[in-house]
C-alpha cells in the first residue's frame, strides 16, 4: 500500500483494517502516522472496547427485567 496509491489527506476510519493494512504495507512514515490517529481517537473517546462492554451490561440488565 502506497501513499500514492492510498492518499490520506483527511480524517480516515480507524477501523481494525486501516490499521492492519497499514502494518502490512511496510510503510513507516505511514504507520507511525495512523498510530499517532488511534493514539488521539484514544485520548479524545476512551477506551471505545470498554465502553461497549458496559453498554452490553447494561443492556442485559434491561432485558433480564423484562
């Protein structure tokens, strides 16, 4: 995977994909930049696997009343 090829200027998903192409294309610069993203959606929207565990919880509590 290229940089021509695959052109970043933007906001990109950070999607478990991106992530893994991006290790696979032996593209440094291009790796360390989509880690500083996942670093920063971190520090901007938590620990989203943690949230959604709590969501579940809560979700099974409602259905368990009903």
């Amino acid at each position: 995977m290229s940089e021509e090829k695959y052109p970043h200027s933007g906001p990109r998903p950070l999607y478990a994909v991106t992530i893994h192409h991006c290790g696979a294309s032996g593209n440094l610069n291009e790796m360390k930049k989509v880690a500083a993203e996942a670093e920063e959606h971190l520090r901007a929207h938590g620990n989203i696997g943690a949230a959604l565990e709590a969501l579940k919880m809560e979700i099974a509590k409602l259905e368990a009343k009903h």
